[in-house]
C-alpha cells in the first residue's frame, strides 16, 4: 500500500493517483490538512507527500509531526516521494535547510516571459527517477521557498532563478519542485482557488496549460511510472 500525505484539501494526487488507479495499485490518502491522523506505524511500501502553502519551517503540530514521520520512512529506506512541499520536507528531515527563494516562482512563466524549465544534472541524468526522459523540461511552479542542501542529497536537476528543482537520497527519496501531478480539471481548480495563481491572468495560464498539455502530462507520466518501479 502507498500512503499518500494531503498538505492542502484541495491539492490532491492527480495524475499521480490516476497511474495508481490504472495499474491496480492499493493506496491511501490522509488529509492532514483536514484533520486527519498519521498512522502509527511504517506499514505501507512508499511515501507520497503532496504540496501546499505551510512551511516546512513552521513549528506547528502537523509540520513537526510530518516532519519525524518522514524522518522515520526514509530511515526505514520506503521509497519516498515529495512534490513542492513534500520535497522540502524531506530535505528538512534530512538536516537541509528551508529558506525563502529569490523569486517567488508561480505558474508557468519567467520574469522575461519564458517558460520556466528545469535542467538535469549528471546525477540526475543516471538517476533512476529521470530515467529515460531527456535533460530539460517545462515546469509548472508554484513556490515561494527553497531548499539548502547537506552532502548527502544530491541536486538532480537546476532551475535558471530557484537553483535547486530536484533532490535525491540514496537512489530511494526523491524531490521536485514543481508541480507534475496535474491534470486538466485539476489545474482548472487550482487557477480558481490559489491566492498566487488569482493574481495572474487566467486565460493566459489556461492557454498555457494547453500549450504544453501534452509533453506535460507525458513527462509526469514517465516520472510517476520510474518511482513505482522502485516498489
């Protein structure tokens, strides 16, 4: 069973969960947002941790319990995965630091109207995350912090405003930054319901998202479909 740690009600797996449903995959979803409890024990066989708008930074109950939760899984070597926050939360359970970035990185284009893309390194172009998928790829953001890393996670991939796009650990935890799980419907309600993503034009996004739809969703595919191979 995979377990599946909602930061934010709204934000769900996506394309994530659409890949588990097809391929008969057993997992759960915990709404920490909403309320809901971390198990008790470590009994699933990999850990999914999802984004939203807290900080791997705060000291409240659910950070600090997330925080040694995933601490307690990647010790336990379950194959993790963190998307935005999940991936800071793994480098701040590693001994990373979380830190403000210096561009606050939202939706699908730069400063100089560019779409925002990651680039691997050559770590992550032998990484068993990024296997088979080419070096650069069209991102779509929404952040406000990164991440400092200890010598033991290696950077996996680069951004050209926020350096570190990608992390792993030990060939079983990953990182990304940005945001591969979503679907269309998916997206059309995040440009609806996130404060960041109202104060950009939305037809603008909208035309965006189809523009790229296809190599996106392709490429989010083949990320979700490399971590299952590591179960």
């Amino acid at each position: 069973m995979i377990l599946i740690l909602k930061n934010e009600t709204t934000e769900g797996p996506g394309l994530f969960g659409e890949i588990l449903d097809e391929n008969k995959l057993d997992y759960k979803i915990i709404d920490l947002d909403g309320g809901e409890k971390l198990p008790e024990n470590y009994d699933f066989s990999a850990l999914v941790v999802l984004g939203g708008h807290d900080s791997a930074n705060d000291k409240t109950d659910k950070i600090m319990k997330e925080l040694d939760f995933i601490l307690g899984s990647v010790v336990r070597q379950k194959p993790y995965f963190g998307i935005c926050l999940g991936m800071q939360l793994l480098v701040k359970a590693l001994g990373g630091n979380v830190i403000k970035a210096p561009l606050k990185e939202i939706g699908f284009r730069d400063p100089t109207g560019n779409f925002f893309e990651i680039e691997l390194t050559e770590k992550g172009r032998i990484s068993a995350i990024f296997k088979g998928m080419g070096i650069k790829f069209t991102v779509f953001q929404l952040h406000g912090e990164t991440v400092e890393l200890i010598p033991e996670i290696d950077l996996l991939a680069t951004g050209r405003f926020v350096k570190n796009q990608a992390v792993g650990y030990k060939n079983f935890a990953f990182g990304i930054q940005s945001h591969f799980e979503v679907t269309e419907d998916y997206f059309k309600s995040l440009v609806e319901e996130d404060e960041d993503l109202k104060k950009l034009d939305k037809e603008k996004l909208l035309q965006d998202f189809y523009l790229i739809k296809e190599s996106y969703i392709t490429t989010g595919r083949a990320l979700f479909s490399n971590f299952l191979k590591l179960l």
